[in-house]
C-alpha cells in the first residue's frame, strides 16, 4: 500500500489530468454469443453483472474467464472481445444469461499522461479479491443501472469514476510488476520527491535539492528516478508543469503571465514555449475549448 507520501502524490496526479469515467451501455446475452469491441483512443471496463463470460486481446493472447462482480479494465482501449466462449472447446462452462455493465474513461489532459504509462493492457479485478468496499460499490452500480429513475446516467457516471479510482488501488496495492508512476508511487523515497513536486511545481528546483528529500547522492538519485520514472527530474518537473497549466487555463480568471509566474516561469514567452514543446499546441488553444465549453453549459 502507499505511504502518505505516495497516496498525496497519487491524488494529485488524478487532480491535474481530471479524469472523466461515464457508463455507456449495459448489454445483456443469452446462450452462444460474441461481442467484438474495437479499438479507441481513450480507457474502457466492462463490470460483469450477472453471470459469466470470457474476454481475451486480440492477437492470441489466452482468454480469460470473468464472474459476477470481475471487473476488467482497459487503459489503452485496446481491441478485445467478450464471448460466452472462446474458441477453443471448455467443458462444464453456463452460459445462460450474462449482464455486463460497459464504460469509458478519459483523462482532459489526453492520454500524455504518467498514471496511463504506468498500466497494462488489460487489469482484472477479481470480485472475490477486490475487498468490501469495492463489491459494495460494484454492487450499488448494478443495482442503479436496473432502475430508471431520475438523474440515473449522471449517478452512475460518478460511481464509475469512484470504480475506476478503487481498481486503481487494487493494482497499485498488488500488482507484481510495478512500473512508471505507480512504481514510483510505492517507493517512499521517491513518493516524497514526487509530493514536494506536486505542491509547490513554481519553485527552482534542482537536482540536488531534490535528492536531498529522496536522502541520496545526486548522482544517484538521478539515475534512480530515470530509472523507474524513464524520464529525467527535470522531464518530469516540466511535464507536471504543464499539466498543472492545461487545468488552470480552463479557469478564464486566470491569465497565462499569472499562471506563468506561478510555474516558475520568469516570463510568459518562456512559458507558452514550454507548453508547445510538451502538448504539441500553445495556451490559446485550452483558453478556446475552455470558453466554447462554457457557451455550451450555458446554452443547454
């Protein structure tokens, strides 16, 4: 599990790429069936509801069967299939009626994101594994996608986003392979250098600065972090930089010098470079979508 450290970093993380989860459709099948799911440039899950199913990659991988209350996330959207069973022969398999619960899940920052580096393909989420408090909220998101009561859609949308965070959890807790952010996350050296980042990304950070909060050597400090992390402190600094500035630009309050000089940026020339450089189109274009999605709030 994280420390406070970890679990401090791990929130902010999750603040600045403001992750976005929503239910998109809730299929039932019956008997001998197969469901092909395309590939798409954002996450999805599929919770199983009632009964059983398998779910495999495509590209040979093996399939692998899912129960009541699994869940199976894929944070690349990569292509797969449910099936009620795979293609090669299984004896003593029922498959008279399964109900899965579908969703989506993105990040407004896109997928330039360092908890997105840090997963697999696929994650299974096991029911008999995943703790009380995970059944208990797979189980409320069941029950609500049966109704049909008012504000249904907007409710369900946030227990996915509560679902998406807890399986987080999970694999942070007991994946064997961490890697990226999520190994970095339960490394307490490195779980404090990622905190002191995240709360003051403004001030002049060095490298040895940094290393005297992880209690190492520079020089060892640095290729530790580049080690785990793939990216340089200063990558890192920078990139977290920017994605802080992506979500205080949609606020029109804020001007892009203010938000410059809250950076650490000594002028907004600099900034709006830095910004480029990492999102691959400048500040004026998040102010845009910004106030476009604002007119349509407002509209609707």
């Amino acid at each position: 599990m994280l420390d406070r450290s970890g679990e401090s970093a791990f929130a902010a993380v999750l603040g600045a790429h403001q992750l976005r989860a929503f239910i998109s459709d809730n299929p039932h099948y019956c008997g001998s069936w197969n469901e092909p799911e395309g590939a798409i440039d954002h996450g999805m899950f599929h919770l199983i509801d009632e009964g059983e199913c398998w779910v495999g990659i495509s590209g040979g991988e093996p399939y692998i069967p899912l129960g009541p209350g699994d869940l199976v996330l894929f944070p690349h959207g990569t292509e797969h299939q449910l099936c009620s069973v795979p293609d090669t022969p299984i004896t003593g398999t029922r498959n008279l009626f399964t109900s899965v619960i579908c969703g989506e899940f993105e990040f407004a920052t896109g997928n330039r994101n360092p908890i997105l580096d840090a997963l697999p393909e696929l994650i299974v989420v096991r029911e008999k594994d995943s703790g009380m408090q995970f059944r208990l909220l797979a189980q409320l998101l069941a029950h609500e996608a049966r109704q049909d009561h008012f504000g249904r859609q907007l409710v369900l949308d946030k227990l996915a986003d509560a679902l998406f965070v807890m399986a987080l959890r999970y694999y942070i807790a007991n994946s064997p392979e961490r890697r990226g952010l999520i190994a970095a996350l339960a490394d307490p050296r490195l779980a404090r250098v990622l905190e002191a980042i995240h709360a003051d990304p403004g001030r002049a950070w060095t490298v040895a600065a940094l290393a005297e909060i992880a209690h190492q050597s520079r020089t060892a400090f640095a290729q530790y972090f580049g080690e785990v992390l793939s990216v340089s402190p200063y990558q890192y600094l920078t990139e977290w930089r920017m994605a802080e500035a992506q979500r205080l630009l949609a606020d029109p309050k804020s001007s892009a010098a203010t938000i410059a000089e809250k950076l650490g940026y000594q002028t907004e020339a600099a900034f709006r470079r830095a910004f480029k450089k990492v999102h691959g189109y400048g500040p004026g274009q998040v102010r845009r979508a910004a106030r476009l999605a604002q007119r349509e709030v407002v509209a609707a």
